[in-house]
C-alpha cells in the first residue's frame, strides 16, 4: 500500500514539474529539437541526476530495498518479441 502511494505522489509530481516546463507543449518540443529553449533537455537531465543521487543513497542506506541484480535472460521471448516487432 505505501508503495502505490509513494508511486502515485511521484507520479503526481512528475507530471506536475513537466507542465510546469510546458514539455507537452508541442511548440516547445519543437524549439527544444531545434535546440532554441533548453528548458525540457535540462528539466530530464536534471531529473536524471536527481534519481541517480536517490538510487544511490537508498543503496547506501538500506541496500535490501533495492533489487539491483541483473535478471536472467529469457531469449525464447527476447526472439519472439524481435519477430513480432
């Protein structure tokens, strides 16, 4: 339960800073391709840098939350999927 909660107030979150930059917009997804208004591209960056930071400390602080480890491959559905698409 704390976890979908949690889930949903990022959710939240994120999509509120995202319409704060007007990163929907597609007038300013097109100046950000054109590289005229950095606004969206720094807005990911900084998103990025900021979950890294997070990740990391979660690690330091409580590594058995985290499930890090790589996971098997299963390479029936990986060729199955590179059929199908």
């Amino acid at each position: 339960m704390l976890v979908s909660l949690l889930s949903v107030l990022i959710g939240v979150g994120m999509g509120f800073f995202i319409q704060r930059v007007r990163a929907s917009s597609p007038a300013m997804i097109a100046k950000n391709l054109r590289l005229e208004n950095l606004s969206v591209i720094k807005f990911m960056a900084l998103t990025m840098a900021v979950g890294m930071i997070v990740v990391y400390a979660i690690s330091l602080i409580a590594p058995q939350i985290l499930h890090l480890d790589v996971k098997p491959t299963y390479v029936v559905g990986v060729l199955l999927g590179g059929l199908v698409f």
